[in-house]
C-alpha cells in the first residue's frame, strides 16, 4: 500500500464510523484525522501531488474534496495568530508548481519566484492574488529594501483580467501584471523616507 492508499482508508475509516454520530462529536474527530494526514505530509512530502491531483479530481461539493482541502490548505487565521505555525505547514513549504493558489491568501513569506517558465499550471484558474507568490520569468530578482530584507507581497493584478477598471485614466497598460511589494515593518509615512524601507 503506498501512502495516498493509507489516506484513502483513514478517510473511508472515518466516513463509516462517524456516520451515527453526532455533528459535534464528528467534527471533533475529523479535525484531528486532518491533522494526522498534515503530520503525514510533513514526513512524506512525496504525498503532497497525489493529493493535490485527487483535489483537482474531486467533485468540489464532496465531503472528500473538502477533507482534502482542510488537510492541503492551512486556515488563513492561523498566519495572523501563529505565523511560524502557518508557515511551518507543508503546503506553505511546497515549491510554486505545487502550491494551489488559493493558498495565497495570507501573507505568507515567500522570497523566491517560481523557478519555471512554465506558468500555465500556476496560473491555471487566475493570475490575480493576493499574498503568496507572485509570478515573474524563472531567475528574477526578488524586491528588497535597502538594507537587503526582502519585501513581502501584497497583490498581483492580471490587467488582462474581464472585469472593469479605469486603466487609461490612472496610466496603467491595458494588458500585463501589476505587483505590489511593500516592507511590513513600516507604514510608509513621510517620516519612514530616510530609513530602509
């Protein structure tokens, strides 16, 4: 049996014996098989496609779908109140091929862009976001402030995008990404002009 097999059957486990529980009672267990399948990710990273193709596959109304989700996707109010913790889950760690884009949106610490040419699979659903990693050709330079800390990413807008914006009248080209980086350490007051930021 290989590892997604093993997911597999604790998932089917838990479907047959929670099936006359209570809501409360359920939930409770589910939280906690999520979190073994995310302790199996940490040790079995081989795991994580197999995973991420089984959500693609899956009928996104489907109580496996949403498992899957729970278990490849860390909740966004964990990167406020534990951002080691957040960062620290292995979807946050997954190289940019893998990482869903939904994920990205906590402002999560990434400093490299993707190493590949090949955004189509990145950008398979949008090419706006925010937070996250944000897309650039294989081998950019990351922003950084003056004294060499990286800047964080805030949005990534596709201005080919279909929805309306007054693009002309503010200056920006009909067509192309335009991304936000800023120093999370300042608020970009006047009085910030003279330091790193």
């Amino acid at each position: 049996m290989t590892p997604y097999d093993d997911v597999r059957g604790l998932w089917a486990d838990h479907v047959q014996r929670t099936r006359t529980w209570s809501e409360d009672r359920s939930h409770a267990v589910y939280m906690s098989l999520v979190q073994q399948v995310v302790e199996m990710l940490r040790g079995q990273p081989e795991l994580a496609p197999q995973l991420l193709e089984a959500l693609r596959q899956a009928d996104p109304e489907s109580d496996w779908h949403s498992f899957l989700y729970a278990v490849l996707v860390p909740n966004r109010m964990l990167a406020m109140e534990d951002p080691d913790a957040f960062r620290a889950h292995p979807e946050v760690a997954f190289s940019a091929e893998q990482m869903p884009i939904r994920v990205a949106a906590a402002l999560v610490r990434v400093t490299t862009f993707p190493q590949t040419d090949d955004e189509a699979e990145l950008a398979r659903y949008t090419r706006s976001w925010f937070a996250g990693r944000p897309l650039a050709p294989a081998g950019e330079e990351w922003p950084r402030r003056a004294d060499g800390t990286p800047l964080a990413h805030v949005v990534q807008v596709d201005l080919d995008d279909d929805w309306e914006m007054m693009r002309p009248e503010i200056g920006l080209p009909p067509r192309g990404l335009l991304q936000v980086f800023h120093d999370l350490e300042t608020y970009g007051n006047p009085e910030d002009a003279g330091d790193v930021a």
